[in-house]
C-alpha cells in the first residue's frame, strides 16, 4: 500500500466524497419520489411510467445485457480454440506433406482429431481422415495436394 504518497490519500478521500454523494443523491431523489407519491393520486400516469420504465430498463436490461455478455464470451471462447486446433492441424498436415514418412507427425495429427470431434462437423474430420489415408497409400503429389486443400477449406469454412 502506497501510506507514504500524498496523492493517494487525497485520490482516496476524493472518491469517497463522491461516492457518498453520489449514495446521498440516490436517497434524495427516493425520499423526493416517495414525498410526490404520499401527497398526489396513486393514478398518476406519469409516475406510474417512470418507475416501470425505471424497473423495465435498469432490471431487465441488467439482466439481459449480462446474458448477451456471458454469451458472447463462449463464442469468444470457442473461436479461439477453433483457431488453435486449426492451427495445431494445419502445422501437421503441412510437415505430414512435406515428409510423410513422419510417424511422429501422423500421430500428433491423428491426437488432433479427437478435438475436432468436440470443436467442428464432420466435414473437417473426414477431409482429416482422407488426407492421412492418402499420406498412407503412398498416393500421388496431386492427390495429396487437392487433399490438403481440401482440409484447409473445410478448416476456413468452419471457422467462419
């Protein structure tokens, strides 16, 4: 804690000054309202409307905004581990193309498909498939390379 520094101690006393004020503003316009109340008709039109327009917009509004953000943050979320595991995919194919003798490679690229089973559709799991049994059956060099591009546009068609 910084004790020994002015300027905390007068940032700190500042922010209380207005806080309370701003507590003490709050109570002022509740103690007005509830005046305004005791001494007119509970038919009144505008008061009636100021506090369900009071408690439609701060309550529900609070609540469906928390909602939205809590929302949009596991789509956050889930696009960047989408992207991760594209990446992750991606990476292996590319050495898998260039050296497909690579055991170890073809293993991590298989350890990747178990998440792309939780994260994408089907279709990027197949062209996955498709391109490690074409790395297998010793195929052409324009098979390989129609596959790969085949996995790199289900990867981008995904993730959009």
């Amino acid at each position: 804690m910084n004790e020994n520094k002015k300027g905390y101690w007068i940032y700190s006393i500042v922010a209380i000054i207005i806080g309370m004020s701003l507590f003490a503003f709050w109570g002022y316009l509740v103690y007005d309202l509830v005046l305004k109340l005791s001494e007119k008709d509970f038919s009144n039109n505008t008061v009636v409307q100021a506090l369900f327009s009071l408690v439609t917009t701060v309550f529900l509004g609070g609540y469906f905004t928390k909602f939205l953000e809590s929302r949009n943050a596991k789509k956050i979320e889930v696009f960047k581990v989408q992207k991760d595991i594209s990446l992750n995919i991606i990476d292996y194919a590319t050495a898998l193309y260039y050296h497909p003798e690579n055991e170890r490679v073809k293993e991590l690229l298989k350890a990747e498909t178990t998440k792309v089973k939780l994260y994408f559709d089907n279709a990027v799991l197949k062209a996955i498939i498709a391109f490690i049994n074409c790395i297998d059956n010793n195929e052409s060099q324009e098979q390989k390379e129609a596959l790969y591009e085949n996995l790199s546009a289900q990867l981008k068609k995904s993730i959009k």
